[in-house]
C-alpha cells in the first residue's frame, strides 16, 4: 500500500463556497494543524491546509514526476508568486499554468502526461495564495487555473482544455473513434459539475441520498463497457476528468463523514485501485512527490 498525503486547498482563492471548485473550503485547518487517518485503502492521511491527493515517497527532497514515457524525470519548476517575474509571454512558447495541488488543473496536467507532451507544453505553477499580479493583468484575466498559453492565445476550462490538447497536439487519441461511445463520453463529462456538486452536499454534512445518487450514476456508467475497467473500457479523458475528484472525495467520506462510496459498487471500487496503481496508463502524475513543507 502507498501512503498518501490528503490536504486542503482552493483554486480560485474565494472565501466562501459557492461551488465545487472551492473544494472542501467548509473544512479549513489552520497552518499548523495535522490530523492522521486510517483507511482501508491506503495506509495513512494526512490533511493540511493545502488540499491535494497525492502518493508520497518518503526521504525524497526534489519534486519530480514520472514522463509519460516512464523512462524520464520530470523536474517540477517552484510555483511562481507575487515576487516572481513572468515568463516571456507570447514567445511561441506553449504554457500550462497550473497548481500542481489543484484538481481541476490536475486534469489538463494528465492530458498533457499521457499525450507525451512534457517536451512541448512547459509547465508554468502559480502560487494561488499568494498569486503574481501579473497572471491576471498579462496572461489569464479570470485569474484562475488551468489555463494554456498556445498559439499566442490563452484558453481557460480545464474540460475544454484537455479536449482541446487531445485535439491539437500528437500523442495517443484520449477519445474513442466511435460516435456512440464519443456521445457517451461527452454525456459523463457534462456530468462532471453534477456529480461534484452533489457530492459537495455531504461533504458539507448533507445530502447523503444526493451523493448516493451521484455515486450510483457513476457505477453505473462503469458497468457499460466490459473491454476494461474505465468509463470507455479503455482509459480516456473521462477518466482523467473524474480522477482527481474521486480521489479525493472516497477517502474523505469515508474517513470524516463515515459513508463508504464504494460500498455495493464493485466497478467502482475496481477502477477507483485501477487509477491509483495501474503502471499502464502511465501518468504517473500520483507517483508525484510534492511535499509543501520543503
């Protein structure tokens, strides 16, 4: 088993929630405060004020990820802040601002891993408490991540932009060639913001027959191709779309609010160990060791 670090964050900075981008703010911890959890899946939590999943390796001090390949390191740049100068915009450059803790900029980050693009698309990390003022003034007005810098455009969204990468840059296609079962993806990746605002509701204390409901969705959109373990059978962008949320929400529920989601849901279950430890896929994006106290 991998232990995992579980934290909290916002990636858009709001002080209140308003909705399931500003993940799990009803929870805040202090800076200092550590709270360590058992759970069945995994072998330790730990939650902090920032808020990411990601498998820890202990006694590493860099920050680096796996390529897409499996065959390099990746070294991950700091997250650039108030005091930091901004990149040759507009250069030629293809950028992807992110925060490598945000679930929403997780999505395009794994798009970009598994389409094999670390060589084309840089990675430029924003420090969202305590944000330059020039990423809003000169590159992305919303002032929110992810958005990429192509073309000399920027694109915001983090759906539109994994569709977008899967689109416009070579690398293994992320969506089926059959028109049915792109249909049904489009379908589950609508969904998305259902899915997480339901869930929303009991992780703010409510809602248990909502998230149930979500939850059974999702077993059940599992249960519909039986050539693999994913949503498409194969891995695909939907995938990567709901990753970086049900793998945050199953041990939080679990833990803080005692619902087991994967209980009575065995595709579920299946695809949610198939995410965190198939070498398959590839991404490797979980094997990410970003330790905010260093």
């Amino acid at each position: 088993m991998a232990a995992l670090n579980l934290s909290y964050c916002s990636c858009v900075g709001s002080s209140r929630l308003t909705s399931s981008r500003d993940l799990f703010k009803p929870f805040r911890l202090s800076t200092h405060t550590k709270i360590t959890l058992k759970f069945s899946y995994t072998e330790v939590f730990s939650l902090r004020r920032q808020a990411f999943i990601s498998l820890r390796r202990p006694g590493s001090g860099k920050i680096s990820a796996a390529m897409a390949t499996g065959s390099v390191k990746e070294v991950l740049p700091p997250a650039l802040d108030s005091t930091s100068e901004p990149p040759p915009l507009f250069d030629g450059t293809t950028r992807l601002y992110i925060s490598y803790t945000c679930p929403y900029a997780q999505r395009v980050w794994i798009t970009r891993n598994c389409k094999g693009l670390q060589e084309k698309i840089k990675l430029v990390p924003i420090d969202l408490q305590n944000r330059p003022a020039w990423y809003k003034e000169k590159v992305y007005a919303a002032n929110k991540v992810p958005s990429l810098e192509h073309n000399n455009e920027v694109r915001g969204e983090s759906l539109d932009l994994i569709k977008y990468i899967d689109s416009n840059f070579e690398g293994p296609s992320l969506l089926p060639d059959d028109p049915a079962e792109r249909e049904f993806a489009e379908e589950l990746l609508t969904y998305t913001d259902s899915f997480s605002k339901a869930v929303m509701t009991l992780l703010k204390g409510d809602g248990v027959d909502e998230a149930g409901a979500a939850f059974d969705y999702i077993e059940t959109a599992l249960s519909k191709f039986e050539d693999g373990p994913f949503f498409l059978g194969q891995f695909s962008l939907v995938d990567i779309a709901y990753a970086p949320f049900i793998e945050r929400y199953v041990p939080f529920l679990l833990e803080v609010r005692k619902y087991d989601a994967m209980a009575g849901r065995p595709k579920l279950a299946a695809w949610f160990e198939e995410m965190l430890t198939s070498e398959t896929r590839k991404v490797d994006l979980w094997k990410t060791h970003y330790d905010l106290q260093n």
